[in-house]
C-alpha cells in the first residue's frame, strides 16, 4: 500500500484479524515477494557455503553430518528475521519508499550475515560439543575470535534495527492505516522488542573489543540473556496489554 494511501472503516471492516491485528497486508506485495525470494536464495548460500562439498566416502559422510546442528541453528536464525518481516507485511501490507529502502538494507544485511553465522555457530558447537561437532572454520588465534564476534554482533544488531524501523514507520503511518490502540500498541512492543535485541548484539560486539583475551568468550555468551530478557519483556508487555484491554 503505497504511503499516500489511506485505509477506510469499510475496508478495515472486511480484513481478517490474527491475534487482535487486522492484516493489512493479506496480498502479496511485489516487496514481500522480492524478500521471500532472497532470504530463499541466503538459505541456498548457508547450505552451499562454508567449503561443503558432496561427501566421497563414509568419514567425510560423517564430518558433512556432524556440520547438521551448526546448520540448523543458522537456519533458525535466518528464518527468525524472515518471519519477523513476513508478520510486518501482513499487519502492514506496505511498499512505499521508506519501506521498500529498509527492506532492501535487511536483504543487503542478512546476504552479508550469511557467512558469519554459520562460521560463529560452527564454531560454537564445536566448544559445547568439547570438539565432537568440528567447525570446518579455522580461527588461529584470539584476534580471529574478536573479530568474529564483532562482524556477529554488528550484523545482528543491524538487522534486528531495520526490524524496528519497520514497525517504526508504520507507527508514523497510524492515521492512514487506521491502528487502533491495541494495533498501535503491539507495534511498539515489536519496536521494543527488536530494539532490545539490536542492544543485545552492540554490545557483544563493544565486549569483543574490549574484553581481555582470557575472557573473549563473555562476548558470545551474552546472547544468553536474551533467553531472561525477552520472555520478561513479553510477561511485563502482555499484562499492559490486558490492562488497556480492560480499560
């Protein structure tokens, strides 16, 4: 829906709802389907990518199979932001100009992510596996591991702003979208939101280039509080929500 576009009450009236929030968006824009696409193509390259190579023989069978958990958890990764732009479109449904921009930037960033990640979580589960799992990515020394966990940390926090500036954009849009206050206010709880993980991955990054060498692994480590952050955030934004419901 183009930015000068204004949505109706009528309209509005015939929209399917999804957990209180009229999809906008049930039409597949020619942006949305240009993101689909790419993030298609960026799973192609986390398959291909990292110097894969089709098995010959039993134990090469084996190294290709142990490289399986490093891959889903890239996966899962990738398709989090793609989800999270999906569910954007559908609530939204727009393709105008500052649109369009931030969702070629979260294309252009996560092309570029691609490769970090599957090295960083190669690399991870080889150290919680205590080396079962082998990385097929060498880090030779400590600066190596620094620098990962800053292209990590920076990519992260890239993409989980545009995210944000998303559902910022579409805040500022609210009159010709006509958001109700529980639209308006679960759009700010995904601001908040990706904003709290942009915060997450900056700040590995500041520990990576900070911390000394014997503490460098802090830096990936961090994400951890991602798993008490964001569930308190949700438990704190869920109950407000209830509260305006009731009101």
């Amino acid at each position: 829906m183009p930015e000068t576009d204004t949505v109706t009450p009528e309209q509005l009236a015939d929209l399917p709802t999804r957990n209180g929030f009229r999809q906008r968006g049930m039409e597949m824009t020619r942006l949305e389907t240009f993101t689909d696409a790419a993030f298609a193509f960026v799973v192609t390259l986390l398959v291909v990518g990292g110097g894969d190579s089709v098995p010959m023989n039993f134990d090469e069978m084996i190294n290709a199979l142990k490289q399986v958990p490093a891959f889903i958890a890239s996966f899962a990764n990738i398709m989090w932001f793609w989800y999270a732009h999906h569910v954007w479109s559908r609530r939204f449904g727009l393709e105008d100009v500052t649109s369009v921009l931030l969702s070629l930037a979260l294309v252009l960033i996560v092309l570029i992510y691609v490769y970090p990640l599957k090295a960083i979580y190669s690399g991870a589960m080889q150290f919680f596996s205590g080396g079962f799992l082998t990385s097929y990515f060498g880090i030779s020394s400590i600066d190596d591991l620094r620098s990962m966990f800053v292209i990590f940390g920076t990519a992260y926090a890239a993409l989980s702003s545009m995210i944000a500036l998303l559902y910022r954009h579409a805040l500022r849009l609210e009159k010709n979208l006509l958001l109700d206050a529980v639209e308006k206010f679960d759009a700010h709880t995904e601001k908040g939101f990706w904003l709290t993980n942009a915060g997450i991955g900056a700040v590995s990054s500041l520990l990576a280039l900070t911390l000394p060498d014997g503490l460098i692994v802090i830096a990936g480590m961090f994400y951890g509080f991602l798993g008490i952050l964001m569930p308190w955030y949700h438990i704190r934004r869920r109950r407000a929500r209830k509260t305006l419901l009731e009101a």
